[in-house]
C-alpha cells in the first residue's frame, strides 16, 4: 500500500471514528443532564455526570498526548475506545439501579474515551502538507454529520429500550459504539512510518519549552479560539435541554433541538477548510464570535421552540468556525518534534475550560434562569476579539521584519 493511499484510509477511519465518538456524544449531550436530573440526590448535582465527561478528559487529555508518542496512535485510540465501552456498560448498570454515583463514574470513563477522540483530527493533519492542514481537519469533523442527524435519534429511541428503566439502552448504545471504533482501528489504521521516522529524526533537533511555546502569539491565538468556541458552546448546550423542557417543551424537543445544533457543529466542516484557505483564518474566527452573537440574541429574545432551534444551531456554526481555525493555528505553531506535549498542553488547557463551564451550567440555569446563561457568554467573545487583533497585528510586525532582513540581505 502506497505511502498517500495509507494517509487517505487512515483519514477515512479518523473520520468514521469521529462520526461513532460524536454519536457516543451525542448521546450524552442529550441525555446525560437528564438523567443527571433524574438520578440526583440533590437537583443542584444535575448536571454533575455530563461535567464530569468534561473533568475527566482534564485529568487525562495530557497524558493521553505523551502516551500515543510512546505507543503511537493506533493503540492509544484503541484504548480510548476500550475505556469508553466500560463506561458506558457501569452507565447502563447504575442506570438500572438507580445509583447517581455509580453513574458518575461511568460517565467520566466516556469522558476519558471523548479525550483520546480529541486527537483524532489532529493525527489526520500531522500527516499533511501545512496548507491541506485545514481541510484535513475538517474531513475528519465532518464526519460528525451522521451522528449529528443519527446520534439524537439514536438517543430517543434507546431510551425506551429497556421498556421498564427510562434511558438505561442509550447507554448501552454508547458501549457498542466505542466497541466499533476498537475494531476500526484495530483492523484498517495503520500507524504512519514516515511520520515515525520524521518524529525520531527530530529528536535531535533543540526543542522549544513548553514555557516558550505557550507565549507565542500564534499559540495565544489558537488556544483562544479553540477555547472560546468549546467553552461558549459546552456552556450553553449543557443548560439547553434542562432549559427547553423547563420551558414547557418535551424531552424529545430537546433531543431535536441538540441534532440541529450537532448539524450546526459538524455540516459547515465540508467547507470550513476551503473557506480558511480562501479568507483566512482571522476572517473566519470573526464570522464564529459574530454567530455565537446571534445565538445570544435569539436565545434571549423568546423561550419558543423556535428560538431554541436557532440559537443552537448559530452556536454549533460558531463553534465549527472556532475550533477548526484554532486547530489550524495549532498543528501550525510547533515543530514535529514538539506536537506532542503543544498539542496536549492547548487540549489540557481548553479542557480545563470547558469543565468548568459545564459544571457552572447547571447551578447557574437553576438559580438564574436561561437568560443569564446566555449573557454570561458575551465576555468571551470580547476577549477573543482582543486577542485575534493582537495576534494579526503581531504577524504583520513579523512580515515586515522578515521583508525589511530580506531586503537588508540583499543590499
């Protein structure tokens, strides 16, 4: 098998990989905070399982970086999937018996197997030229596009599965998707052999600090848009189908309102990477902030069902532009030789986020109502505003430098 064949099946299976791991999400975006809500000790705790999806990804999204360069991709994503079909048997078992804590724990073992999918995209751009970066990044989100459609669906028909425990099946389902993606890359993804070679050649080369690399400005950038986009959307996707149904809308509303917004997550990834190579990537982190400005309008404006479905769908969009312009930026800013520990420390460092904005969703929809939770959200599209200027401005210092020594050069 060709060297550019192997690249082209293994993009494939990331990306089939990403539908099953959106679909496993899916689930989870869902269902999770209502079965939290269900399940709960205290009403205040709802919210805690799908956090803790979130929490656990913090504790192991670095680790799992370092430990693929030792063992590779192929067994790291093999064991991603392998603890993300045991939590989703422990979450069907507590389910069944009615035990919050218990499902906790199942949950933060998804959360471990949705920290390992989070390299997914950046293992199919390690393998191309710098300007194909992009769209191989958003080949393989786009393959989220039929779990954005099939994971909801999937989510409220498992749910009656088990006729006599309300959603104990869906996370049986879960369990059968993270088995698939085990046997997918057990079978067609082969660990790319230029790329180890590369990666041992470059050990040789002086490395950068971690220290070093988190101050640059291309990196302030793309974790700031990474950020941002995860953050806004976890925030407020989290308190979404709690607030619909509290709204007076129906559990399956809120399921269909979680598939549009899914569509809005992963449909735009087809273009996305065509649009960043056309306008660039400022212009495109630009149009996400100005999206996830209209879900706060729509989503403050009216509680009708409407103005759910847009609001959640102007926030997926948002996110898709952010976070595949960030993950651009990032697979732009280190070296081979440095992707392991840049590339863990930005995914640490959103998940550390992210956590936090899903676990304050929760406590503040109960206690402040939907309205806030979209509001609160209105600062961070300030800061990543001030932070992409600074950015551009600081490349443009750049270029001219680099102009003014070639010129010097050459005199």
């Amino acid at each position: 098998m060709s060297e550019g064949h192997s690249k082209r099946s293994n993009v494939a299976v990331l990306s089939v990989c990403q539908a099953l791991a959106t679909g496993a999400g899916s689930i989870d975006m869902t269902l999770t905070a209502l079965t939290g809500y269900q399940l709960a000790p205290n009403k205040l705790l709802a919210t805690l399982p799908f956090s803790l999806i979130t929490v656990a990804g913090v504790f192991v999204i670095f680790s799992a970086s370092m430990l693929m360069k030792r063992i590779g991709r192929r067994l790291g994503f093999m064991l991603g999937a392998a603890v993300g079909t045991l939590g989703g048997i422990v979450s069907f078992w507590a389910v069944l018996h009615a035990d919050f804590w218990i499902f906790c724990i199942g949950t933060a073992a998804v959360g471990i197997f949705q920290a390992f999918a989070q390299y997914y995209r950046l293992a199919a751009s390690d393998s191309v030229r710098d300007e194909d970066k992009s769209k191989a990044i958003s080949m393989v989100l786009a393959g989220g596009v039929v779990a954005a459609v099939a994971g909801p669906l999937l989510a409220s028909w498992s749910k009656d599965l088990i006729p006599t425990v309300l959603f104990a099946g869906s996370y049986l389902a879960i369990a059968a998707l993270s088995l698939v993606s085990i046997l997918l890359f057990a079978i067609f993804y082969g660990e790319p052999v230029a790329h180890q070679a590369s990666v041992a050649g470059d050990v040789q080369s002086i490395d950068r600090t971690i220290g070093v690399i988190v101050r640059t400005p291309i990196f302030m950038a793309s974790t700031a848009s990474s950020i941002v986009g995860s953050v806004v959307m976890m925030f407020v996707m989290t308190a979404a189908p709690l607030a619909a149904v509290a709204c007076g809308h129906t559990i399956d509303d809120g399921a269909n309102i979680i598939q549009w917004h899914l569509v809005g997550m992963f449909a735009p990834s087809f273009i996305t990477g065509i649009l960043i190579k056309r306008f660039g990537v400022p212009r495109i982190i630009f149009a996400g902030i100005a999206l996830n400005l209209v879900c706060v309008v729509a989503a403050t404006s009216s509680v009708d069902l409407p103005a759910f479905y847009l609001a959640l769908l102007c926030l997926g969009i948002g996110w898709n532009f952010l976070f595949v312009a960030g993950s651009t930026l990032l697979v732009q800013s280190c070296s081979p030789s440095e992707r392991a520990k840049t590339q863990g420390m930005a995914e640490l460092i959103r998940y550390i986020a992210t956590a936090i904005a899903t676990l304050a969703a929760g406590p503040i929809l109960e206690i402040e109502g939907w309205r806030i939770v979209n509001l609160a959200t209105l600062p961070l599209s300030v800061l990543i505003s001030g932070v992409i200027v600074w950015w551009v401005a600081s490349e443009r210092r750049r270029l001219r430098h680099d102009r003014k020594t070639a010129r010097a050069a050459a005199t």
